[in-house]
C-alpha cells in the first residue's frame, strides 16, 4: 500500500467524508504587490498560486472584504502554501458532510440560522481529526513535517479543495460536491511529503444561475464573484456594530435570517442530492433549529454565553446577534 492510499484510508477511518491531494511543490511563488505580474503555464503544479494571488488582489482591490482586515494581510502567503510551510510538496485537503435531515422552522416570529451553525462549533473537532491524521502520517513518515488549518489559517482552502478534486467553486463562490453538494466543512493538512495527486474537479454549474437570482440582496456581483460587503453572511456574523452600519437599504433582504445565510445552496441541484450526517454534533438543538425571536430579544449577555457557549452563534456575539434579531423583527411586521 503506497503512503498516498494509507493516508487517504486513515482519514475516512477518522470520519472525514472527503479527501483529495493537490502538488503544490513546483509553484513559483506570486510577485509582491505592485510588482510586475508574472504570467505562468495553465498547469496544476504551476500556475495556481498566482491564479489565486490575481483573484484574491482584485477582490481586495474592489474593497469586497469589507472590515475583514486580516484577509489583506500577506496575501503571497494566502495564495502560496510554500510560504506557510517552507519545503511544502503536497496539499490533502479534507471534508466533513455537516447537512442534516431537519428543516428550520419558517413560521412567522423565527428567525433563520445557517446550516453550519445549527449544531456545536465544529472547530475543535475539525482539529482533533487533523492532529490524529497528522500523528497517523509522522508515523508513517517520521522526516515529514506537516501543518493543518481549519478554516482558520491563511489557506485559500476552496480553492486548493478544487484542485484536489472535491468539488468545483460554484458561481455562488462556495465549493460543490457532486456527492456532498455545498454541505463539506473543510480543511487541509499541508505536507513536505511528495504524494500521488488527485485530479482537480469540473465545472458543472453550466449556464445555471439559480443562486444568482437566489441571493437577496444582490451580493454576487457576477458569476464566482462575492462582494462580502452586500452578503447575508458577512452582515450577520462578521460586522462589528449596530444597526446603522449596515446598509439600510439592504435591511428587506436580510429577512428573518439573524446569522448567516443558505439562500444560495438551499436553490442549487448539486444539494439536493446530498445525504444527511447523523453524526451529533452537527443536530440542531431549539434555539438554532426554531430561534424565536421574541425570546432572542430578552436575551441578556449572561444568558447569550451559556445558552450558545458550544455554538458557532457565539461569533456573532451578543450585540451582533440582537441587532440582527431587531432587523428581523421589522422585516416580520406587516407595512404601514
């Protein structure tokens, strides 16, 4: 059994639902900003750090990150896995199915919460299935040096998914699976091991452009491109303040949706095919699943902490998730 198929079989043995592996060992690393940009071959050990480093620059440049500052820091560093791990050769990148057979409840006076956040904060069990695939491969390769990010380390982890082969980036900016659909929490462990690469996913969206239309308030600008500044998502979890610093012309769109958004998966075909996990600790429990916003609204700071202390909803913090609580109870009431 060669090293690559080990890995590949400790990983589904550890409950990851997906795993492929991109060479990232041969890229030649993205200009600084402002210098003369480089054209490389179109070929998979070549060119995508600086494929990457061009998206990621223009879409900083259009201001679509918003307040997310740290997405301007380093940005060769976000596009080149070689200078987050110096000798870095090959990239495994990992899944996590997090879709359950639930349905949130739309009866006026709920609010609406992302999927993802519907169970306890998969961070810290993202991690520990890292770190145990990561013990497994120093084991079988004890010169190897590793290093492993979920969703928090400067790896621009869809993009480098696509080239691993577990789905494509979907024109709503997320990935897709042709197996999973849009419901794969993901991670990546970045290896100086030389491993057998995986062939990187098709395009299959098409001239569909149902997310397009989907989202409410107009955040894909274009096809594959997000301005974060208009997203559901963005307004609702990453933005810091009341209400006024949110666009009020985008309040109507935001509905009754008080952290995050899934208007964009919820229309795709891919995520209609998709099996439910029924692993634990993606359930929703009744605050996430039938959030009454009436009750939200009584919320003290106390409670908000213990009732969501294992929740992802807790990023939004307190004054984060009643000013969205505030808005969606306007968008309830009937005109005047």
């Amino acid at each position: 059994m060669s090293i690559t198929t080990a890995i590949k079989q400790e990983a589904r043995t550890l409950g990851f639902d997906a795993i492929g592996i991109t060479r990232v060992s041969n890229a030649h690393p993205p200009p600084a900003a402002g210098d003369q940009q480089i054209s490389h071959p179109l070929n998979s050990e070549t060119a995508a750090p600086q494929h990457l480093f061009d998206r990621l620059t223009e879409w900083l440049r259009r201001g679509y990150h918003g307040t997310m500052a740290w997405m301007e820091r380093n940005p060769n560093k976000r596009a080149d896995p070689c200078q987050v791990l110096p000798g870095c050769r090959s990239l495994i990148s990992l899944g996590i199915n997090y879709l359950t057979d639930h349905r949130a409840n739309e009866q006026p006076g709920y609010g609406r919460i992302a999927r993802y956040a519907w169970g306890k904060d998969y961070h810290k069990l993202f991690n520990s299935k890292l770190t145990q695939l990561e013990q497994a491969i120093h084991r079988m390769a004890p010169d190897a040096r590793t290093r492993s990010y979920s969703d928090t380390g400067p790896i621009m982890e869809k993009a480098w998914a696509e080239q691993a082969g577990l789905g494509w980036i979907g024109k709503h900016s997320n990935l897709v699976s042709a197996e999973y659909g849009s419901w794969l929490l993901l991670g990546e462990i970045l290896t100086t091991l030389d491993l057998e690469t995986d062939e990187p996913a098709a395009d299959l969206c098409g001239s569909c452009t149902l997310c397009i239309q989907a989202c409410p308030t107009a955040a894909i600008t274009e096809p594959y491109v997000v301005d974060a500044t208009r997203c559901i998502s963005y307004l609702t979890i990453e933005l810091r303040g009341d209400e006024t610093v949110i666009p009020h012309e985008l309040h109507p769109g935001m509905g009754n949706k008080i952290f995050g958004c899934d208007d964009c998966l919820d229309v795709c075909p891919f995520n209609l095919r998709a099996e439910p996990t029924q692993d634990g600790i993606f359930q929703p429990t009744s605050w996430s699943l039938a959030p009454d916003l009436h009750e939200l609204a009584k919320l003290d700071e106390s409670t908000f902490t213990t009732v969501f202390q294992h929740s992802p909803i807790r990023r939004a913090k307190h004054q984060g998730l009643l000013r969205n609580v505030a808005i969606a109870q306007r968008n309830l009431k009937p005109p005047i």
